[in-house]
C-alpha cells in the first residue's frame, strides 16, 4: 500500500513548506525590488494566476491520478518520456547537493547570532574567515570542515524525517515548521517595520515604476520566479501529490497552497526592505548601496543590520531559525523527490532509498564545501535555474497540454475537486505558460552563448555548467532504458 498523508492540512503545509523556501525570503525582495518594484507586483499576480495556478493544479493532478512520483507518472503517459521525469528526478538531486550546504550556513549563523561572532565587518567575516573565499571556481582551496560538519548534521536530520515516511516524517515536520515560521516572519516584520528608516525602504520596495512593464524581461522574471518559489517543473509535486488519498480535493488545495506561499512572499519582502530601510538610514547613504540578495543578503547584510539593532541576539536567531524552517522543509521535498521514484523502480525499502540517497547527498555536497565553493554554487544554480527547471518545465507542459489529454484530465480534476476548473485552466496550460517558458528557453541560450555567465572562466562553465547539464541528460537517458522494478 502507498503511503498517504493523514489530513488535508497536513498535505498542504507540506506543499506549502515545500514552496516556501529561502527563495521567499532572499530571491522575491529583491527581485521586485530590481524589475520595477510595486509595478512587478503585476506581472508576478499574472504570472501566478496564468502560470503558477494551473501548472500546480496540474501536477496535483498528475501525482493524485498516477500514484507516483515524476518518472512512472509520465511512463504512464507515454513511455518514451520518462526521461523527463528522471531529468526532474536529476536536476532535483543536484539541488540537494548545493541545498544543503546553504542550510549548513544557516545553523552555523543560528549559533554565531547568539553573540554577533561575526563581529563589526560581517561581509569579510563570511567571505574571508568563514568561508575561505578562494580566487576563482577552480582552485578549491581544500575542504572546509565545519561547513561539512553542519552538512552531516543536516543531512541526518533528513534522514531521520524522511526515514519516518510521508506520514510520521514529513507531515509531521511541516504541520510544526509551518506554523512557527509564520510566527517567527511576524515576530521579524514587526521589529522590521518599526525601525527608524524602514519606510523608507518599504517606499523603494512597492513604489511603482511602471516603464518596466515594457521590459519582456520583467515578464520572464516573474514567470521564472514563479516556478521556482512553488517547486513547479522539478516533479517535487507530483510526488507530494501521490500520496493524497483518492477523494483529496485538488483545484482548491492548489489554490491555497499558491496564495499562502505568494502572501509569504509578501510578508517577507516588507521584512527585508524594513531592515534594509534602517541600515541606509543608520549609515546615510541610499538604500541602492545596501540592497542585496541571495547569500550577500542572509549572511552579510542581515548580521550588518543586526550589529546596529538593540537586542540583536534574539533578532538574529529568530531570522536564522525562520530561514533554517523555511529551507528545511523545501530541502525534504527536493529529497522525497528522489526517494520515492528510487523505491518505485528499484523495489527498494523507504529505509534503503533514503540511506542510499542521504549518502550519496553527502558526497555530492562536498564539492560545495571547499574555499571555491561559494563559486561552484553560484555556476551549478544558475545552471539548474535557467535550464534544468525551465527545459524540464517546458517539456513537461507541452507532454501533458499538447499530449495528455488535457480535457479529459479537466474532466478528472473536477469530478474531485470541491469547484470546477473553467476553460481557462487549458488555455493558460496550452498556450500561455508553454508560450513563456518557450521564451525564457532560448532568451536564457541567447543570453549565456553572447556573454558567458557571471565572468567566470569558460572551463569552469563548461565543467559545473554545461557537461552538468549533458550529465543530468544522459543521466536521465539511461535511467529511463532500465527496467522497472514493480
Ligand atoms: N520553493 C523553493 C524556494 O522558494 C524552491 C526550492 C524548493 C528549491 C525545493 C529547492 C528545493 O526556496
């Protein structure tokens, strides 16, 4: 018998503590903040209600119907594509290698909160002491082993959710993370918005340039945002979704899952340009000068801030406990991803995928716990980003729009959801997000063949970028010639 969640709720804060992740807290803010501010705030409720909606709504779908993770499902569908699938199931696995360590940070920075360990300059404390910032992606400057400690700890911790199963591991994590996270946003909003200078930063997060809705790139930023903040394209999904139980409801719990992840963001952004606010106002300068993201913004610019806040202990750890949550509960999700399709074609025990799997995660992590790589991360996700999710998206949407039977699928969906699905759901499924995707495809060629990414060296690119990439498709390739196990 398949595992199945045990409630409604369960399932969602599942789904929602998969799409809730750092990329809430450190990609959203600045990316509105970078595409037009308030007036981004258009594009990313279009892209969410053409794209996000649907495409969610679709893999519940897939998942509830098939009963199995990403590679079967489409097996299912039509044999030859479940290469995609395993394609997800790859791109998935090399996220948990880069995942993990960036949670490792993260407890690391719990512990030095206590105290502000990283004393009066933050940002060279990260990149000089803490990491051992090496010149360039190829001289690795050897391991760093605290950071692999925290990567054993964090791996452990997930083997022992995901040991437990979807019910008594999973379920139960998010029904706990999921609520306290909220707490610890509102906790960290609060404080944010009543510093000294934070309006002023709230003014440059949502006040509204609307020349950007010009841009197209505006418009594939949203999108691409989008599917990355709900986990949709990498088959995380599907395999949440394999688990309800026959009479689940579909159409709302995606709808729900969308708005909370999105009223998240929301929250988190204020949050962010709240402190943001205050440290310009704190140094005098414009806040052009300490807006950041990504692992600047977590690492060096938030210790920065907490170093001029009264009671900055308790700030600080609840921000990393908030990021900590937020990204553990993603990072369970990207690793179920890979666990269940193992157990479905190898036969293997929960027990053995998860060890097997845990494993080889360790090792696939080491690589982004040396002095390069910071480096190694930034080249591998950008990769991932612009073409593991959004070729594996791409794919996904023309099979099941164009090749599934989309209508009788609607017809499915409907008989057992709590509201019908309209006609809107098909056209956005078979021209609008197709359509976007397709643009995002070549634009991101286009982009990284006229200037190589990031100036880094083109040997790097080629290894951690583009041989990455021709790995994860052989990969995929000859999974899927294996034979099942079932
Ligand atoms: N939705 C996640 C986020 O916003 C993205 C993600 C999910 C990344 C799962 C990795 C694994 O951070």
């Amino acid at each position: 018998m398949r595992e199945q969640w045990n409630s409604r709720t369960g399932f969602v804060l599942a789904a929602v503590g998969s799409a809730i992740g750092i990329g809430n807290i450190w990609r959203f803010p600045y990316m509105a903040y970078d595409n037009g501010g308030g007036a981004f705030l258009i594009p990313y409720f279009f892209a969410m209600l053409t794209a996000g909606v649907p495409f969610l709504i679709m893999e519940f779908a897939l998942g509830h119907r098939y009963k199995s993770a990403a590679p079967l499902t489409f097996h299912a569908i039509k044999a030859r594509w479940e290469g995609l699938g395993w394609w997800q199931v790859l791109v998935c696995l090399v996220i948990s290698f880069y995942y993990v360590v960036v949670l490792g940070w993260t407890v690391c920075y719990l512990f030095l909160s206590f105290h502000q360990s990283w004393g009066n300059d933050p940002s060279s404390y990260f990149f000089k002491d803490f990491l051992k910032l090496t010149a360039g992606p190829l001289h690795t400057g050897g391991m760093r082993w605290p950071i692999v400690a925290a990567n054993v700890f964090c791996w452990l911790a997930t083997w022992v959710v995901l040991w437990r199963g979807v019910r008594a591991g999973i379920e139960r994590v998010s029904k706990i993370f999921m609520p306290v996270l909220f707490v610890l946003v509102l906790i960290l909003l609060v404080r944010a918005v009543t510093l000294p200078g934070a309006a002023d930063g709230l003014n440059w997060l949502f006040r509204p340039d609307f020349s950007h809705l010009w841009d197209y790139k505006v418009w594939t930023a949203a999108y691409g945002q989008i599917f990355f903040t709900l986990s949709i394209g990498f088959g995380i999904m599907i395999a949440y979704s394999s688990y309800l139980p026959d009479d689940a409801d579909i159409t709302n719990n995606g709808f729900i899952t969308v708005f909370i992840n999105c009223g998240f963001s929301l929250l988190a952004g204020t949050m962010v340009f709240g402190v943001l606010g205050f440290m310009a106002a704190q140094q005098g300068v414009p806040i052009k000068e300490v807006v950041s993201q990504g692992v600047g913004l977590a690492f060096a610019t938030i210790p920065a801030a907490l170093n001029m806040m009264p009671a900055a202990g308790i700030f600080g750890i609840v921000f990393f406990l908030a990021l900590l949550f937020a990204g553990f509960s993603s990072f369970l999700s990207v690793v179920e991803a890979c666990i269940a399709p193992l157990m479905e074609k190898l036969g293997w025990t929960r027990t053995r995928a998860v060890s097997v799997l845990c494993g080889v995660g360790l090792v696939g992590s080491l690589p982004f716990s040396t002095g390069g790589g910071l480096l190694v991360l930034d080249i591998v996700d950008h990769f991932i980003n612009n073409y593991g999710i959004v070729f594996g998206g791409l794919a996904e949407i023309i099979l099941i729009a164009w090749f599934g039977r989309l209508a009788e699928m609607r017809e499915y969906v409907n008989q057992v959801s709590d509201f019908p699905l309209g006609s809107w759901w098909a056209v956005c499924l078979k021209v609008v997000t197709p359509l976007t995707l397709g643009v995002m495809a070549v634009s991101n060629l286009v982009g990284d063949l006229a200037q190589p990414y990031g100036g880094y060296p083109l040997t790097a690119l080629i290894a951690f970028g583009w041989a990455l990439m021709a790995a994860i498709g052989l990969g995929a390739w000859w999974l899927a010639t294996k034979r099942w196990a079932y």
